[in-house]
C-alpha cells in the first residue's frame, strides 16, 4: 500500500520518503521572520550588526506605522534619528510633516531619555510611567507603537542588567497600555562577556526575537538551515575549548568551508 519497489532498497526509499519528507518544509523549519508578519501588540526584538541594515529597518517600520495612521514614539541616538528621519522625509513627504503636527510621531534622543529614566544603574518606573503618558493620552486609544534603543544603548554602555529591568518596565506598561514595541540591540556588544549572560534574559524578555540581518538576508529556506547548521557547529567547537582549554582541539576551520 505505500508503493513498495522490488529491490530491498527501494522498499526503503519510499518508506523513508512517505514517513519523513513530505512533511518536512524547509520554509517552517527556518523561517525568515520579521515586523510585517506580527499582529496586535508584540513586544519584539530585532538584533543588527550593520548601521544601515537597521536604519533601514526602522525606516521601512515607521513608514509602515505612519501610512496606516499609528501614533509612533520612536526613541532613538541622534545618529540614527537623523538617517531615518531623512529617509521618511523622502518616503512619506508631506504625510511625515503631518503626522509630526498632530502629535501622531514624536521622536526622543535616547541618551537624554536615558537620563530621564535611570536613577544610577536602575530605571525609575515612575520616571518611565511619566514620559509614556502623554504619548498614550495623545493617542486617545489609537493603535500605538514605540520603537527604540534605549536599551541597546544601556549595554553598550555596559550596564546589560538595567536593559533586562527596562525591558520588564516596558513589558508591564504594554500590559497596563497595549501598544507595540520594538528594540533594537547591535549584537557585538551582547557578545562581550559581561553582557552575554544576559542575552537570554533579554530575548524571554520579548515576544518575538529576529536574528540580525546575516540570517535575514539569506533568500532561501535552505540557506537558513545551512547557516543554522554552521552556527551550531561554531558553538559546540567553543564549548570544546572552554572545556579543554589545553587540550587538543582543532578548531575545524575546514568544516565550514565543507557547508
């Protein structure tokens, strides 16, 4: 009944393939990911290493949100305020300028909400509650989103705790207020080692968690799970040597190529 061959090895073929692959779909099993396949209020986290990548991203994010009448608080580093504030001024033109005036985007430096925030290493929730509020009342129940990198900021300035406690602020005020947020973090300086172990507290931290764009930007399914493949290898080499720093290990530099 399942098609069986006269040869043992196609008996064995076509089992395998009823039973296993033709329930596998590479498409499911790595997933691009990203902002435009969310709905309703997600707090998400979008890790990048290149400043353009997420200029961009959070252009294309905000573009989105002002099109579709979302207020939008955006709390940013001058630097990348000034890039994607450019790009919506190309985008959106006289839309940006109207959603400016009536209060539908409002932009904040996140180094001086930082100060506003932080009593020493701590974000003060009372001073955060504050800020919110009147971007919340502006909206006068709207759809919401805020996007910021007040806590990327927070670890490269090599306080990761207080961006784990400000992340469980915004987790709470999302409960109390339902509006979307997305965080960026540059993922080099998660990968120092005071910071690192906090990472997993940061992603249990949001809804949904985007790799940075040298996974996103692979274009099939099976380049993901390649890439998937690699990494996973690269980890458990470094595990190999922090459990035998002087033993011999090769670090398998010709593996990767083999991918």
């Amino acid at each position: 009944m399942f098609g069986l061959g006269n040869t043992r090895f196609e008996r064995i073929s076509n089992l395998v393939n009823t039973f296993a692959f033709d329930h596998l779909e590479p498409k499911h099993m790595a997933p691009v990911g990203g902002w435009r396949n969310m709905t309703g209020a997600g707090h998400l986290v979008q890790f990048y290493q290149d400043d353009d990548f997420v200029v961009d991203l959070i252009s294309r994010y905000l573009t989105h949100g002002i099109r579709v009448g979302d207020h939008c608080l955006v709390v940013l580093t001058a630097k990348h305020l000034k890039k994607v504030e450019e790009r919506l001024e190309v985008s959106l033109r006289d839309l940006f300028q109207s959603a400016r005036e009536d209060g539908r985007y409002t932009a904040l430096d996140a180094h001086q909400a930082l100060a506003q925030f932080m009593k020493g290493d701590t974000p003060d929730p009372v001073a955060v509650e504050e800020a919110v509020q009147p971007f919340i009342k502006r909206a006068g129940g709207a759809k919401t989103r805020a996007l910021g990198e007040m806590v990327g900021l927070l670890v490269t300035q090599g306080n990761p705790k207080g961006a784990v406690e400000l992340e469980r602020l915004w987790n709470e005020m999302q409960y109390k207020h339902g509006f979307a947020i997305f965080c960026i973090y540059p993922i080099k300086d998660l990968a120092q080692p005071a910071a690192s172990q906090y990472f997993s507290d940061i992603c249990c931290n949001h809804s949904h968690v985007f790799p940075d764009e040298t996974y996103s930007s692979l274009t099939s399914a099976d380049e993901r799970l390649r890439a998937i493949a690699q990494l996973q290898l690269k980890t458990l080499q470094l595990e190999m040597k922090v459990a035998d720093p002087n033993g011999k290990f090769s670090d398998g530099s010709s593996s990767d190529s083999a991918l």
